[in-house]
C-alpha cells in the first residue's frame, strides 16, 4: 500500500502528536486543573473531560491506536516469515483499529 | 624450551550426516601468530578435514570472516595475543547458512548486494553500456564516498546485525550502505532506482539501530551511518526536500588544471551522436 518510508513518517507524526495530546489528557488528571490526584479519576471528573476535551480525547484514542498498531506491524514483519500469515496479520490489525476506534468514540460520545 | 600453547574449541559441522560437534585443539603459539595461523597449524599438522576459507592472509580478500570468542572477525586480522584468553572459540559467522565446519555459504549476501545495482547508473543507457571517458569527480566529492568504497564485503557486519537474524528478508547493512554509497555517489544518476528499492519492508527502515554492524567492520566502514542517512533522505523525499548531486555529462575534454607533462587522455572508442548535441 504505503511505501515504508511513508509509514514511518506517519509513525514520527503520530507520535509528536501523541506528546501534544497526551500530555493535555495527563494534565487534566492531576493538580491544579483538579483538586486531588483521587478527584482527577472520578467518573465525574472523566465524563466532564469527555464533555469539554471530547476532541482532544478522540485524537488521542485514534492517533495513539495507530501509533501502536503500526509499530507491532513493524515487529510483525520482522519476525513473520509466511506472507498469508502476514497478511493474516495485517488484517487482523486494521480490523482492532476499526473494531477499538469505533468502541472508543462510542463511549466518549456516549458519555459525553 | 616449552613454548605457550593455547587451545583452540571449534564448532564443526558434517552435512553428510548433519551432525554438530566441539573440537578441541592445543596450537604452540609464536608472537604475532593470528587465528588463521594457527586454524591453517591444525590443518596441516593435526586434522586435516577441518574445513575453513581463506585466500590473502592480510585482511584484504574478506574470506576468513568467522565468530572468534562470541565475536565476528577476520581470523587473519586477529592475533591471538590479542584476544587475551588460553581458550579460543570459534564459530562459523552467525546468520549465513553453514556449508562446512567454518565455512559459510555467502550466496543470499550477494543476492541482496546485486538487488541495490552496485554499479554507476546512467540515465543515457547507450552512454552506460558504451562508456568512453572517466566522469569528473571532485577529491571533496571522493572522500564522502571513501569510507564506503573500503568495503571488502567480508560479511562480519551482515553476521553482526540482530535485524538479520530473524528478517531474513532484511537487505543487510552492507547491502543498505553500498546502496547509499552509489546515491551519493556524484557520477551515478539512478538514485530514484535505488531509493525505491531500499524504500521497501525489509529495506532501511527496519534498522533497530544497534550499530553491531559498524563496530565489528574490520576497515572502519561505517554502515550503520549509512543506514540512518538513507531513512533521512527517504524523510526528505516524502517531504519534498531531497536534493541529490549528479553531473550531466561525462568528461569532455581534460581537466582544466591537468599539468603539462601529463599524457593526453586516450581519445573516445566509440562515437554517441547524442553527446555531440549536448556539448
């Protein structure tokens, strides 16, 4: 599909953008945006993140899915040797992305 | 007087009947005496079935590649002195098909140096076929390709590689370093080519870095680097930033500062009416 250099790129993207959203969603878990480390693990605390963060919450559910999925691609294409079993593989990656992605914006929508 | 003897443990390998045995062997040892020394001392005056390959004794030739205590080196660039232990092992070079005993079958190793062309590529293929003159080449220009150009293709940095070990689809650092040898090379014009073909999924990208390669290279190659600049200009193409130098021409005329007494170069073989236009 992608040439490999391609991907990689994504990976490098992906992952500075991982830092930006990450750390916002760390942020809102810990003094001073909450009153104690207990309080930022509240569901309160959570559905008003969905509420308010909701964007930030799903750029991070999808970019950090892809991040990780691509990288145990990486892996699987090192150490599967089979073509039918890789491709078995990366099927099976792309089917969890959907599969994780729609179950993820599902319950932040939902809670939102 | 008693000379210093050390013990030399081999892994052997018979293909006839599959089997995998140590063998040890006491070698007198003298000053300067190298692991191809005293391997060719057992060949000659204690088992001669041993099997091992070699050719220029000096580093040079890239035979005598082997695993000596947990290492791959040259056995004729390597002194037992050196080395510092009584017991000497030694092992066939990991990540290359045993043949016999210590020699290894390179045949997947220069498989994946033909699949990076390492040849000048000229965009005018008559030109490429029917070369006639040298193409101009800065001493600048050299030196980038100096290092590269050292590679004696001894196969220590494909048996070094981790990545190796379990992709065997993995091109190999020196296929991955010939390939950004030729890039940068200025008289060669089929970077495109080669860059689409390290581009791939057991191309450059799947170097974890471990730099095992360029630490065990017996001439100082250092293929890792080479490595990480071909995923820095494969970056710099999908970003549209990748600028390469080529020269168009060949040599057309001698060079400008050639000294007086120096002979004229031989005039061209063969005439491409093609050049004539773009002079």
């Amino acid at each position: 599909m992608f040439r490999e250099s391609l991907w990689s790129l994504i990976q490098y993207l992906t992952a500075a953008l991982l830092l930006v959203v990450l750390g916002i969603h760390i942020l809102t878990h810990i003094p001073p945006f909450v009153e104690t480390y207990h309080e930022g693990l509240s569901l309160e605390s959570v559905r008003t993140n969905y509420r308010e963060l909701g964007w930030v919450l799903l750029i991070l559910l999808y970019v950090a899915l892809f991040h990780g999925l691509n990288g145990i691609r990486g892996l699987a294409h090192e150490i599967i040797r089979n073509t039918r079993m890789l491709t078995i593989v990366n099927t099976a990656l792309v089917l969890l992305f959907i599969i994780l992605a729609a179950y993820g914006t599902y319950t932040i929508m939902k809670w939102a | 007087m008693a000379r210093d003897v050390v013990k030399i443990r081999i892994k052997r390998y018979n293909p006839e009947s599959k089997k995998i045995w140590w063998q040890e062997y006491d070698v007198p040892i003298i000053e300067g005496m190298t692991v191809l020394d005293a391997l060719l001392y057992i060949k000659e005056n204690i088992d001669s079935t041993l099997a091992i390959r070699y050719s220029c004794r000096m580093g040079i030739c890239g035979s005598c590649g082997m695993l000596i205590n947990g290492v791959p080196r040259l056995a004729c660039y390597t002194q037992i002195g050196m080395l510092g232990t009584k017991t000497i092992v030694i092992e066939p070079l990991p990540n290359f098909p045993v043949i016999r005993d210590l020699a290894t079958d390179f045949t997947l190793f220069f498989e994946k140096h033909r699949i990076v062309k390492p040849y000048l590529i000229r965009r005018d293929k008559y030109e490429q076929e029917n070369p006639v003159r040298e193409y101009r080449m800065l001493p600048e220009e050299l030196d980038e390709i100096k290092q590269f150009v050292y590679c004696i293709y001894c196969g220590l940095c494909y048996s070094a590689c981790p990545i190796t070990g379990v992709d065997r689809e993995y091109l190999g650092p020196q296929a991955l370093m010939y390939a950004y040898r030729f890039i940068i090379d200025v008289r060669d014009e089929g970077f495109v080519e080669r860059l689409n073909i390290v581009d791939d999924t057991h191309g450059c990208h799947r170097c974890h870095l471990a730099l095992s390669c360029s630490s065990v290279c017996p001439k100082g190659v250092d293929p890792g680097y080479a490595i990480q600049m071909l995923r820095k200009m494969l970056l710099h193409r999908n970003l549209g930033k990748l600028k390469i130098r080529t020269r168009g021409s060949p040599v057309v005329e001698p060079l400008k500062h050639t000294p007086k007494y120096a002979k004229k170069p031989p005039q061209p073989t063969i005439e491409n009416p093609q050049w004539e236009n773009s002079i």
